[in-house]
C-alpha cells in the first residue's frame, strides 16, 4: 500500500501494547505509520497476566518465537481461592444438593486446554514482565517499518485541517513540533489522551477500584497449589473485605508480583495508610501473609487508582481509540492487554480499508467500534455479576453445565456473541437473589452496585 501526501498514513500515540501491536500490524501491511511514546523504555507497568486470546495476536504479528525466547512463565490456567470464615462453603446451600446442582468450592481452577479456541495452536498464554514485553513489543514494529519515537509528548492533534497534525515536544526544553496524518490512533491507555482533548470521557458510576502492588522474590507458590502445574497459574484470592481481592502472578521462576485490589473508600491518601492496607488485606489470608513473610519484596510498592471509565465515543472523522485509551473497567480477569491487543487487531482491518478506499470517516470504522463495544459489554457484564456475587462464580466454574461457557469468557472469547448463554443465567440467578430477601445467598451480594447491571456507555 502507497499513499502520498501527509507526513504519515497513521500516527499513533502511544507505544504500549495497544499502540505498539497496532504499529506493527500497519507496517507489515506496508503503511507508513509513526508510534510516538512519552516515556524511554522499558519502564514498569502494572497489567502482567495475559489471556489466550492475545496469542492469535502473537501468531498474526510472528511474535511467538520471541516470547518463547524470553523465558515469560506459560500460563496455563488460572484459579480462585477463598478463606470460608461465614461457612459460605460449608453447607448444603438448602437443598442444592437435592435439586441436583453441585454448591460453590472455596477453592475452582481452569485448564486453558479444557476449551480449543480457533486460531490458537496451544494450551497456554503468559505472564509477563511488563517492561521486557512492551519494549520487544515496541522494537517488533520498529523492526516491521514502523517509525517509533521515544521521549516524545504529545500536546495536541489539530483536526481542523484536511490531514490532522500531531503537536508534540522532544526533551524537556524543545520546541513544539508537529506531523501531519490521514488517520490518528489514540492508544496512550489510561491517560486517555483524544478522551481528554474531545471531552469525551466519562467516569464509570459502579467501579472505581485501587491497586496498591509490588513484586516478591521466593514467595512459595506451592502453598495455594492444589497440583505441581498449578504454580504458574494467576490466582485471584478473595478477601472478607467487601469487593477486595489479592493477584498473585508469576513474573519469573523465583518472582511473584502481589496486588490488592479495593474500592475506593478504602484506599487512604497517605503511601504509609495505603501500605498498611496492603498488610492488613494479606493478614485476612493466614497462608499468604505467611508466605509473604518468608519471601523479601523486591520492589517499592506502586498502586493504580481511578480503574474504570468509558468513552461516549471511540472512533471519529480520522480518528480511532484502541486498549485502554476508549475503555477500561477492572483488572479482575486480566482483561486489560487482551482488549490493548485485540482491539488493534480488529481496528486495523478497518483502517487498511480505510486507506484503501479514501474514506476517513466515523462510519469506516464502525466494524471495530461495534466488535469492541459488544466484547467490552461481555467484559463487563461478566464482571459485574462476578463482584455482585462472586460465590456464584465459583458455583458456574465447578458446574460441569456451565464450565466450558465460562471458560470461554476466561479466554477471552468475548466479541461474538451479543449475549453469551452463561452471561444470560448468571444474571437471572443474582436478579432472583437480590429480589428474594429470604434467598440463603442474598447475605452474600457484593454491595458495589445498586442495580448490578446497569448500562455504562
């Protein structure tokens, strides 16, 4: 493909996964794309677990064999744990068992390999440091022809004129310059950069979790490990601490990063009282805070905050949104490179056409903005059943009739299906609960939502 004309086919802001994946994908098609980046890499970043969707990404791009050479943990599967100090797990649940339905474990896994997914020729995805990745990420497109800027922040994109101009500064003391394109690629993640400019973001009424996180080197895995191939999944551990949860995600053979995720009400301002928290949400979890004792953090803590949000729009005349820069809602299933990933890859198909055909428009794009708005409705929706109750969770992933639906959400298989058949009857099972005060699971509804699945732009 050959065009003329602006300094660029595409410009991109952004060179995280989101940005650098889209970069490669238009340079290995033969557009002349640019990824401006503000930071040097590699830096740290949070978002270290992947899903399998992301492999069919790998396979398009020819990355594999990279990530096989840098050692990242496979991923196999992933697994839930919880402390029963209510006796949630204890009981027969009144007559579960007589209906013939099997009642929540305090302790469910999957296998990755219990579902085959089209595209994917293996039963695992990875961990990732998130330093290593996005930096061979971002010299894979380089490497493919994309022309990639580090250092650079982006001030402003003009689309006042035919060709829209990326404004931007080099070092702390240059002056302003600017490029010209026919299409810009917002991928700046959550600095939401085009969301900003065109005031389009909106900040999500139900979530607004925290992290607070940091990695620990000889943490023994083993401890929540049910089998030897259970060390390198991602567990998620439940808190007695309404809507808190612990991430346990191998970087190395010998690293563990640990993260607590919270509302916001119980992150306090001070790094010391966010700290505490850290301690004191571990201490609900004997075996871990043991664990974590015996291991020696390695790292400062870090912590996230302000998580979810949505754009009133994710594509425009000659502009388009990818990963976290149109839409983030919470890290619980490790969703947020997969959507960085997958978004670019279906984005570029429509920007190819674009290019092709001379048409720049809102409406060229509406192929991707349709599949990433039913993939992050999935997204959301399964999470927002999974905080309401997260005991129906389990109780889905150990019911062999609803397994395989649930694992294909797991996977990341989100963006076919207007309304996945397990999504229908996880949410007629909470409405029944929340109407029915006498139901033996309404002590148990998560208090994050009023009206748990409330429609977010």
């Amino acid at each position: 493909m050959v065009l003329t004309k602006p300094d660029f086919d595409v410009a991109i802001i952004g060179g995280g996964p989101a940005g650098s994946s889209m970069g490669a994908y238009l340079a290995k098609a033969g557009v002349n794309c640019v990824v401006f980046e503000r930071e040097l890499f590699p830096r740290p970043h949070v978002g270290e677990s992947l899903v399998p969707s992301s492999m069919r990404v790998f396979r398009d791009l020819d990355l594999i064999d990279q990530m096989e050479s840098a050692k990242f943990p496979h991923k196999y599967g992933a697994a839930w744990t919880a402390e029963d100090q209510r006796g949630v797990y204890d009981h027969d649940w009144l007559g579960l068992k007589e209906r013939g339905e099997l009642r929540p474990e305090s302790h469910v896994d999957v296998q990755f390999s219990e579902r085959a997914q089209d595209g994917v020729d293996r039963d695992y995805t990875y961990h990732v440091d998130r330093g290593k990745f996005d930096l061979m990420l971002l010299q894979h497109a380089n490497k493919l022809g994309a022309a990639v800027y580090e250092g650079v922040k982006v001030s402003a994109v003009d689309f006042s004129t035919e060709d829209p101009t990326v404004h931007f500064t080099m070092g702390k003391n240059s002056k302003m310059m600017g490029v010209t394109a026919r299409i810009v690629v917002d991928a700046s993640g959550r600095n939401t950069f085009l969301g900003n400019q065109l005031k389009l973001k909106v900040k999500d009424p139900v979530f607004d979790q925290y992290a607070i996180h940091t990695w620990f080197d000889s943490y023994d895995r083993k401890i929540f490990a049910k089998r030897e191939a259970h060390k390198d999944f991602i567990f998620i551990h439940f808190l007695p601490i309404s809507n808190t949860w612990i991430w346990q995600i191998p970087i190395s053979d010998a690293v563990t990063s640990i993260g607590v995720v919270t509302q916001k009400k119980n992150f306090a301002k001070s790094r010391q009282e966010r700290e505490d928290f850290f301690w004191s949400s571990v201490d609900t979890r004997p075996a871990l805070r043991e664990a974590l004792q015996n291991a020696r953090r390695i790292h400062p803590f870090r912590d996230e905050g302000d998580y979810s949000y949505a754009m009133r729009q994710i594509c425009g005349d000659r502009w388009v949104m990818v990963g976290d820069a149109g839409r983030f809602v919470d890290p619980i299933f490790s969703t947020g490179v997969s959507i960085a990933l997958n978004s670019s890859r279906f984005a570029h198909t429509d920007i190819l056409a674009s290019l092709e055909k001379g048409d720049y428009s809102r409406k060229a794009f509406s192929n991707f903005e349709n599949t990433i708005r039913l993939g992050t409705k999935n997204w959301y929706d399964f999470i927002t059943v999974y905080y309401r109750l997260n005991v129906l969770f389990t109780y889905f992933v150990g019911d062999p009739r609803y397994r395989i639906d649930v694992l294909k959400l797991l996977q990341g298989d989100v963006y076919d299906d207007a309304t996945p058949p397990v999504l229908q009857k996880m949410r007629e099972m909470v409405t029944e609960v929340e109407k029915n005060e006498k139901h033996p699971w309404h002590k148990l509804l998560g208090d994050m939502t009023v009206d748990a699945f409330q429609q977010v732009i």
